[in-house]
C-alpha cells in the first residue's frame, strides 16, 4: 500500500533522511521505531506530501503519492496525533465528525453527528461525552476521542503518532488494544511512529528501525529480539552503549 524508494530529504545541512527505503502492504500495521530526531515524522509527513522529498520516489497504491485530486488523496487517510490536536472551541462531536462536515467528505450535519456518536461508543465513550469539550475531559479520553477522529470517516490508512504519549501504563494498555481492534475490524493499513516498546509488541505486525536517515532493519514482529542488527537490539533493550550515539 505504501512505497518509499531511496527517499531522500534536507534541511540546511541537516540531512533528514538519507535513502529511505520502505514497503508497507496492504492490510498490515507497520512500526518505525528510532530515537528523537531520526527522521520518522519527515517520513510520515513526506508520504502525505505534506513535506517534498529532495529525492527518491514514494508510491501510495502504487501510484505517485500525491498524483491526481489532492483532496481524494487525503480522504484516504487518517491520523491520530501525538498531542491528541483536539480543537477546544469544538464540542468532542463535532472534533470527531471534523472531516464528516467540510469538503469532500461533507455529509449532512445530523448524520455526521451519528457517525461521530458511533466511533466514540466504538472506543469506549459513551454518548454523553458527544456534547462535553476537550478541557472536560482525562488524558485518556482525549486520545480517545482523536482515535474516533482518526477513523470517523473509514480510511484506508491509518497514522498513528506516538499514540501512548503522556499516558499511564494501563490507559497506554487500553489505547494499545484499541488501535490493534480497530485496524484488524477495517482491514486497514497502519503506519505507526513510536518510541514505546509495549506499544510495537502490541499493534505491530512488522517493524522497520530508522537511524541515519535509512531503515536499519525489517521485518515481523515476532522476529525482532533476534534480528542480529545492532541498531536494533542497542534500541529495544535500551542500552547506552552501541551504535546509537547517546546524547549527553
């Protein structure tokens, strides 16, 4: 579902992503693990056309990522950010419903409210909360209320942000077991950026490693304590020393 060729990407002299190669299939949740600053957010950002690669190729469905009507392209997708991005002038409906209400995903007003009414019962809030705003509600809750968000209007593909930030380790539980219900019940395609490892156990079906702007190593989940790559096992296992250089 998702191609990157050799992607290449700059800013200033900061080079990004140096050759990122990377094939995500259809159906599948796909982790990119990497410390701070390594390039996962370019990656993803670069797939949504939202960043221009200086170089390399990036194919969505086997087509030019970003070819043909943008706003066609993006229905296609949906996120879940890292901050929970609610809007709190919005009541939590109408944040969930925010796509079912404008542009090419406009649907009438009482209809979208059902939608969003549905996806938050789905991820375990109840109806009464439709009407409550971002500032009444728990941390937990809110990332709640962005999964909701992000699969309020059924997309193809899913991103998923760091999706346990900030959370306690039951509620990160909680939110884990969701993404992974979810994306098998709607046959998705998952991309997912993070740094928690409970969290790659949980929703992964293959993990990708990304240091030096390029993918260390690949591969399925169940494989990954015994990939052999020092990159990798120097990151899971959360030692100091390795190749993975250690700010100090």
């Amino acid at each position: 579902m998702i191609r990157m060729e050799n992607v290449h990407k700059a800013f200033g002299d900061n080079q990004v992503l140096n050759g990122m190669t990377l094939e995500i299939p259809k159906g599948t949740s796909m982790v990119i693990i990497g410390g701070s600053g390594t390039g996962k957010s370019v990656a993803l950002k670069s797939i949504l056309g939202l960043i221009k690669p200086d170089s390399g190729q990036i194919y969505v469905d086997g087509k030019p990522a970003g070819s043909g009507d943008r706003d066609k392209f993006l229905a296609r997708f949906g996120m879940l950010f890292q901050g929970g991005a609610l809007f709190d002038s919005l009541p939590v409906w109408q944040n969930v419903a925010f796509r079912l209400l404008r542009g090419a995903l406009k649907r009438p007003t009482e209809e979208a409210r059902a939608i969003a009414v549905e996806k938050l019962r789905r991820v375990g809030l109840k109806a009464n909360v439709a009407d409550l705003f971002p500032s009444e509600l728990s941390g937990g809750m809110q990332k709640r209320v962005g999964l909701a968000r992000a699969i309020a209007a059924e997309p193809e593909i899913i991103f998923f942000d760091e999706p346990t930030t900030g959370l306690d380790p039951i509620m990160s539980g909680v939110i884990n077991d969701l993404i992974r219900e979810i994306v098998v019940e709607m046959g998705a395609t998952a991309m997912t950026i993070t740094h928690d490892m409970t969290s790659v156990r949980a929703i992964a079906d293959n993990v990708a490693m990304l240091h030096g702007g390029v993918i260390q190593w690949t591969g399925p989940v169940a494989e990954m304590d015994h990939s052999g790559d020092p990159y990798m096992e120097q990151f899971i296992h959360g030692r100091a020393e390795g190749p993975i250089e250690a700010v100090r």
